[in-house]
C-alpha cells in the first residue's frame, strides 16, 4: 500500500507578524508596538483539509492502531554528520538530524510557515529593522538549564560569526541588544522584511565551550552518543517546553552505500530509510508491502548540474548555455523518479510559489543542433574534457551524472565521473572550489534569499564562482524592499538572470520517496531539511 503525504505548496512565506515597534533598547523606535499570538503545540490537533485528505501538519494517524509513547526507531542515512555544532552546519543531510535537538527563535512548520519557539512571540518594526522577541515562559535546554537571553544574544552573535562577515546572516545583523530579562532586540544594518526566516538559528547555551562534542539544545530531542561513521543515537528531551516525543530513542545509522542500505532496510535493522530509487519502490510495493509503505513527497531541493563558473571552458557562458540545451532533464526525472519531480530551470523550488519564476523552467528545451552551434561559436566544435566529480554516498546524483555523460557525449564533450566520499567531496569541492563540475542538491530556508544570495559574487558559499553585477544589483535591491510585490519581481528577475546566463544546468525539485517500516506512522515532510521524529510513533497493536 502506498501512503501519499500530500503537501500544500503556496507557502506564505513573508510571514504575517504584526508590524510594530522595537522594546526599550540602546535603540528606539516611535511606531506602534503589536504583538504576535504566542505559539501554542498543537502537534496532537488531528485536522483534515475540505476534501478529507490528512493534513501535511499533522502525524498520519493509522486506521490500524493510534499513537504509542515508547519504542525506538532506526533511520538509515547514506551519509555521515558534517558537524553536530549547528552554527557550523552546512549540508542539508546533517540539518535534517540536527532539526531533532536544535531550536531558534522560531522553527518552520512542516506546511511551510514558521511559528515562535524558543521565543514566544515577536514584534517585527515598521520599517523591518527591528525584530523584538520576548522569551518563552520557563524554556530549558535539553539538560535541564534554562535559557535566557544571554543565550540568545551569545548563540544570533556567534552564528554571525561562524558564517564570516561576506555571509548575508552577518551583513544583515547591526546589533543584538538585551531589553530586560525576558526580551532580546535584534537591529539590522538596513531594512530586510525576510529576516524572520533567518531566525531558525540554534539557540544554544553560552556556557557550552563545546557544542560539536556536547550537544545542547531545545530541539524534542536529546544527544545520547556519536559514533563517526556509525550513528547518532538521540533520546526523548524530558525537559522540552512542547508536546513531547513519542518515542524513547532515534538511532540514525549511517550507510555509505546505498543498495547495502536498501539489503539493510530489507532485513530489518533498519525502519525509514529515503531517497529511494525508482527500482527500489518498485521493489517495495510489489514484493514487500505487508512490511512497508511507500510514503512520497518532493525533496524541496535544487538538484542540478553545477558548474564551476570561473573554470575553462565553463567560464564560457556559450559553453554553459550549450550544456543546458545538451541535457534532457526530461529523461532524467523519469529514469530516477519515474517522472515525478517537477522540472525547474533556475535556482528556486516550484513550493515557493510567492518568489518562483516560472517561465525558466521552459527557457533550454533539449536541443542537441542548437548545443553544437553553440559549441562551435564557442570555439569547440570539437567538443572538450569534463569531469563530474559526485559525492559517491548519494545514487542520485551518480545516476544522473551517469545519464548526463551518456547525453554530453552527442555533442562531442567526454565526461569523466569522480566519485568521492561525502567528506573529500564537501572539503575539496564545496569548500575547496576545486572543481569542473558536480551534481549536487540544495535546500534553503523559507526566505527567498537563501536560495539566491548564495551566487552573490563576494558570497562566501558562491563555490559555483559565479559572478554578475547586475545580479548582485538586483539582490541589494530585493533585500532592501519590503514591498512584496516588488521583491518578488526582483527575485524573479535574478532567477531570469541565472537562466539566461546558465549558471548552472537547472534540472528538478526531486520527488522523495521515504521506506517506513509497517509498525510505525506518523512520517511528515518539511519544505526544509528536517525529518522531524517527534511525529513518528510506534503503531499499537
């Protein structure tokens, strides 16, 4: 049987927090103060939509037994952990661990909007300079200290920090000022109505000389034990502040190898396990659905051919543009995900609907006559040398790799693939900028600019090295309005611009197919890189 967690995609992403001024500070403002809602959990509400089908928000609660305190699970991962220190946390596949221990100010919800967390309300000022927050009523941490605001102040300070100061984090933040023991102000060096989404930073203790060994946070669960290369066990956080987990223990196990992971899954050491192929599903439904169900959503990522920008012949826009046409991303998605994602042509997922231009999804068709004229205007006719280097640990980006040097080699381009270990691929590539060109995924925030600022040209995280003035110009300027309107036609604009000068080969927001074990529910997906086990429960007999 197959499960179809259905999630709502127009994402209200400027969140509606009441305009208003900053609290009594180093800085102060005359508007009008109002202040959010406080955020209640109401994780246990079981809601339906108008047509019957199970909210995204809400666990999917089985006809065949109800929700169970108690138990363990075992989540399979095909990667290890970056980091468990959350200001140093880059890659997608250790922020959705992480998720489960870690808290901000706010947290996203898994229907895409964000709500007050270690926080309980906030007040955002007129002109989007001032964010204020008031502290939630008697919050500990995960070993039973409180928080305070010395603790916000120290962990919005040292997030800063850690992403260096051409980061757009620090070039946002002026200033973070404690009003009195309850409320924190943050000021920004200038106006920024997306900032909220920013705010999903860890807040962790002060006191914590070492929080990558000893992790601390408000997150529904706690740290138990790290094993490089084996797992991370995590326990229910007795002392969280909202509905609490239930089960006793999550094991992520960690599988560098996919098909082994899929033998594991099979034999039953291991209970949810993602990113399955197509073949796998296949596998599953037809030989295996009294042990699992099939529970499919979209990845919410960016899953593209990206290229180093500021690397012959790619520094070429003829090439690049070549490249796009050369690809049939069509092919692609029905051999991974047997046509399921949804193709996109630009550095923005489909789900944000409010910030997503479309039309560049349709901009490169497959078009290998157009791609050889384009190579020959280039000044290589004859084609040219490519590696791909892909981190080995993901199947899908080896197959799509794999498909794209079948499809390059029409136009005359030889590809060689370098599969690397996840770690070598993150030091050498993502961080060392030593590459030609990778197949990779990525994931963002609930703020558009998380997705795009990133090819800013002085962006620290800019390992596509790609650099265009008009671009940056359209940034600032979608940073510094806070007219919805008008920020969304920038934004638009930029994803134009990153199409049209082939920044990288743009292919799908990938369907995820997730493996769950039978005996137990509750599997939601997030817009965001989370797998939330607080939901997941044992299913009672």
């Amino acid at each position: 049987m197959k499960k179809k967690l259905i999630l709502f995609c127009a994402l209200a992403l400027l969140v509606s927090a009441a305009l208003g001024a900053c609290g009594q500070g180093s800085k102060s403002s005359d508007t009008q103060a109002t202040e959010t809602a406080s955020s209640d959990n109401g994780s246990d509400t079981d809601t339906t939509a108008d047509d019957g089908t199970l909210s995204a928000t809400e666990p999917n609660i089985s006809s065949d037994g109800t929700p169970t305190a108690g138990g363990s699970v075992v989540v399979g991962m095909t990667q290890d952990l970056v980091s468990l220190d959350p200001h140093e946390t880059t890659d997608a596949g250790t922020r959705s661990v992480v998720f489960n221990m870690y808290e901000g100010l706010v947290k996203a919800t898994s229907d895409g909007d964000l709500e007050p967390a270690v926080a309980s309300s906030y007040v955002i000022s007129e002109d989007a300079t001032c964010y204020t927050f008031t502290l939630r009523d008697g919050i500990l941490f995960s070993d039973g200290t409180a928080v305070t605001v010395e603790d916000i102040k120290y962990s919005i300070e040292r997030y800063a920090r850690l992403q260096g100061e051409t980061s757009s984090f620090a070039q946002a933040v002026d200033s973070v000022v404690i009003d009195d023991e309850n409320t924190v102000s943050i000021y920004l060096t200038e106006a920024n109505s997306e900032f909220l989404a920013q705010l999903t930073v860890a807040i962790i203790p002060a006191s914590n000389d070492d929080p990558a060994g000893n992790p601390i946070g408000t997150g529904p669960f706690r740290y138990v034990s790290y094993s490089v290369g084996q797992n991370l066990i995590l326990e229910r956080n007795e002392y969280y502040w909202g509905d609490l987990a239930y089960l006793d223990q999550v094991e992520f196990k960690f599988i560098a190898d996919t098909e082994t992971a899929f033998t594991q899954l099979l034999a039953g050491t291991i209970d949810i396990l993602n990113y399955l192929t197509t073949s796998q599903v296949q596998t599953l439904e037809t030989q295996y659905s009294d042990q699992f169900n099939v529970v499919e959503g979209s990845m919410h990522l960016v899953h593209a051919l990206f290229l180093n920008n500021d690397c012959e012949p790619l520094d070429n826009v003829l090439v690049r543009q070549a490249l796009c046409y050369a690809i049939d991303r069509d092919e692609i998605n029905n051999f991974l995900f047997g046509g399921a994602s949804e193709i996109i042509g630009s550095h923005m997922i489909p789900a944000l609907t409010t910030w997503y231009e479309e039309s560049t999804a349709d901009m490169y068709t497959y078009d290998v006559e157009k791609a050889k004229e384009l190579l020959a205007e280039a000044g290589y006719a004859d084609g040219f040398d490519l590696t791909i280097s892909v981190p080995s640990s993901y199947s899908q980006h080896v197959d799509t790799a794999q498909i794209i040097a079948s499809q390059l080699e029409a136009v005359g381009i030889n590809v060689t693939i370098e599969e690397m270990e996840w770690t070598s691929w993150y030091t050498d590539v993502y961080r060392g900028r030593n590459y030609q060109a990778t197949v990779i995924s990525f994931d963002g925030d609930l703020n558009p600019s998380d997705w795009l600022a990133r090819y800013q040209s002085d962006a620290s995280n800019n390992f596509f090295n790609y650099s265009n003035e008009e671009y940056d110009s359209l940034l600032e300027q979608a940073l510094a309005t806070i007219d919805t309107d008008e920020k969304a036609e920038l934004y638009k604009q930029m994803q134009i611009n990153l199409a049209e000068n082939a920044a990288a080969v743009y292919i799908e927001d990938p369907a995820d197919f997730v493996a769950v074990s039978v005996n137990y529910d509750g599997y939601v997906f997030y817009p965001t890189s989370a797998w939330d086990m607080s939901t997941v429960y044992l299913i009672s007999d």
